[in-house]
C-alpha cells in the first residue's frame, strides 16, 4: 500500500460510540516583532552618552553605514547638516531595506531645536525624507526629545502588541515608518528614551513590540 493515512472502522455499538474528530487547536498568533536589526544605513543626531551608546550597540549588532551629526559640534547641528543626513539617510534605499533614524535632543514649538538656534520642522523631515522612501522600506524612527510627545503624526498609532489601532490625523507615507517616542505629562532628560531601548535590546535580541515597550516603560518608571 502506498504510504498516506491508514483508518480503522469500528462499528457503532451502544457501548462504543463513533468518536468524533476534535478540530485543532488555533495556534497563538505571533507576536510581531521589530524589524531593525540588519539596517542598512543610520541617522544619529545626538549627543553624550545616549549617542555614543546607540553608535556602539548598532556598531556591534549590524554595523550599518552610519552618519552622526554631533549636537556639541555647532558646524555639524546646523538645518543644513541635518537635513543633508535626512537626504543621505534615504538615498538610494529599495523594497527590503531598512533604515534608523535617532534624535536625542530638545523640542521647541515643536520643532526640534538644534544649537545654533534653528529648527528642524516636521515638514523639513517629511520633505527630505519620508516622502522619498519607496514603498517596501521600512524607517525606524528613535525620537528621544524633551519635553515628550510626538513629533511627527502618523495616520495610525501600535497597540502594545505592534498592531494598527488608534488612528491619528496625520500623513500617509508608502514606506513602513515605526516612530517611537515618550508621551504624557512627565518631564524626561534628552537620552532617556535612547538609553531604555538599548537596555531593553541588551536583554532581548529580536522583541516583540509588546515586550520591547514593557521593557522601555520599566526602565523609565
């Protein structure tokens, strides 16, 4: 007999009734997780600490092309300097890739504040970069400012679980953009968030979004 399934009948009796086939059971859906690793270029606009460790940590994970404009170097944080690494952040990129995009640094009329006294609008940002990115890339934006909130809007916020839930007025982009920043009342130094995401990358190699923003909320608490 060829190979397949092999069935035995048993007849029904009173005492031995058919057993009926149980359905599967449903397998838990996976939790998605955050595609970075494997980046193929890096924005750090930063500073200290916070900037250094995200250069080290990329550094060793998937050593990206990496451009760093330092926000104590006033000839480097100019609009000028940043919006040219917005540019250079995005050329060339296809389906597939995968780009990162970190600021550490202060918000002023919600604009983000540079040490020459200029300022990086939403616009400047959507202008040099997110509306040039084809669709199939994916962006991960690290927006540590201060004071908190959001600096960009996008049309959908993630639940805790990396899916579409609240939607947001805001612009749609054909690329895959993941922006993480702090929100709510509470007053947070410029690298706090940076800091409590390579700590929670530290602990857990590929998270899901669930337990990379637990991780995140317990580092800050």
């Amino acid at each position: 007999q060829e190979g397949g399934q092999f069935e035995t009948t048993v007849p029904p009796t009173p005492a031995h009734t058919p057993m009926m086939p149980h359905p599967p059971a449903a397998m838990p859906k996976p939790e998605p997780k955050i595609r970075i690793y494997g980046a193929a270029r890096a924005l750090i606009v930063g500073s200290g600490g916070a900037a250094r460790g995200m250069q080290m940590w990329m550094d060793e994970q998937f050593r990206p092309q990496t451009r760093t404009v330092d926000m104590d170097d006033v000839s480097q944080a100019t609009h000028a300097g940043v919006v040219t690494g917005l540019r250079w952040l995005g050329e060339g990129s296809r389906t597939g890739d995968v780009l990162l995009f970190t600021f550490c640094g202060h918000v002023v009329n919600g604009m983000l504040s540079l040490p020459d006294g200029s300022k990086i609008s939403p616009n400047d940002v959507s202008t040099a970069l997110l509306k040039k990115l084809p669709s199939g890339v994916r962006l991960v934006m690290i927006m540590d400012t201060s004071p908190v909130g959001a600096f960009i809007s996008l049309p959908n916020v993630l639940d805790d679980n990396g899916e579409k839930a609240t939607g947001l007025p805001g612009e749609a982009y054909p690329a895959d953009i993941v922006i993480f920043n702090l929100v709510g009342g509470s007053v947070y130094e410029p690298g706090t968030l940076t800091m409590a995401f390579l700590n929670a990358m530290g602990r857990h190699m590929q998270p899901s979004y669930k337990v990379l923003l637990s991780e995140i909320g317990r580092e800050i608490r």
